[in-house]
C-alpha cells in the first residue's frame, strides 16, 4: 500500500479529496505514504461528505498495537440527535499488520513523525486518510522553500505581463 520515493501512486487520480493537509508537507520531509480507512461513527460520515472536516493540526500516534488520528475535527452533524458529541476524539485508522508494523518502526527512529496529509474519498465512496512518515525540517529548510516557492511566483507574474 505504501510508495517508495515519496510519490503518491497512480491509483489516487480517481479519488475525491475532502481535506488537504498543505502544512504538512511544509513542515516536513515526508519519505513514505500509507492509506488508511478510518473508523467514524453515522453522524461523522455525514458530517465528512458535507467537508466539514479538519486535519491541519492532527498528528497519528502508535498505541499498543493500533494507530490513532488524534486532534482532527469533525465537527456535529447539524440533524444528528447525538448528546455527548466530541468533534476531537480519537479516531482508529484501519492499515494491515505489516504496514503497522513499518509505522512502529519508524516512529522508533529519532526524528520521524506520522502525519496526516489529505482526507479522500475513494471510487467506492469509502472514507480514506493518506498518512505519510516524515522528519521534521530544518529553519533554514523552510526559508528556502518559501523563497523558491516566492521566485517561481514572481517569475511566473513576470512571463505572464510580457
């Protein structure tokens, strides 16, 4: 399920996407993708095809021998009769053994962190979440990608007036 070199795989083209998580790739390196399904309760699926979701300032931790998203927000279906809502709870990602397995490995290394990076829905409409393994960039990382991100848009500005 995962792509090596940090490419996404060809098989994503169909998919809608519900949420995108750009800060992620901004503030880290990510090597290795993974889908994952993700378990959600009636009102929350409702709540996810309306795009009421948030991933930007969730993060995935290993625990025990499963892996949680923790922190993401889905906010109350707005017809939903549920009291005891909790938009921020934990939610279990659904991946095979071995794929747990390489995400416990990889959080053994020092630096390497489990990110969320797009929410999607696939050709079966079913709720899928793309979590990458990443290190952590630098300062003088992120400088250099704003001020190339910066010369390729004023580069672009300036072919554009000619």
């Amino acid at each position: 399920m995962s792509s090596k070199s940090g490419g996404r795989k060809k098989s994503q083209e169909g998919n809608r996407t519900i949420a995108d998580n750009k800060k992620a790739s901004f503030l880290y390196e990510i090597e290795d993708f993974f889908d994952a399904g993700i378990v959600l309760t009636g009102s929350e699926i409702k709540s996810v095809r309306q795009n009421k979701i948030n991933i930007k300032e969730s993060y995935v931790s290993p625990e025990f021998s499963e892996i949680f998203l923790i922190n993401s927000n889905i906010p109350k279906y707005q017809n939903s009769i549920v009291d005891n809502y909790n938009p921020k709870r934990k939610r279990k990602l659904l991946l095979n053994k071995k794929e747990i397995n390489k995400l416990f490995a990889a959080t053994k290394k020092k630096g390497m962190t489990i990110v969320p990076t797009k929410m999607y829905f696939n050709k079966k409409g079913l709720a899928k979440i793309e979590i990458g393994i990443g290190k952590g960039k630098k300062i003088y990382d992120k400088r250099e990608v704003k001020k190339t991100r910066d010369w390729e848009r004023k580069k672009s500005r300036l072919l554009k007036n000619k």
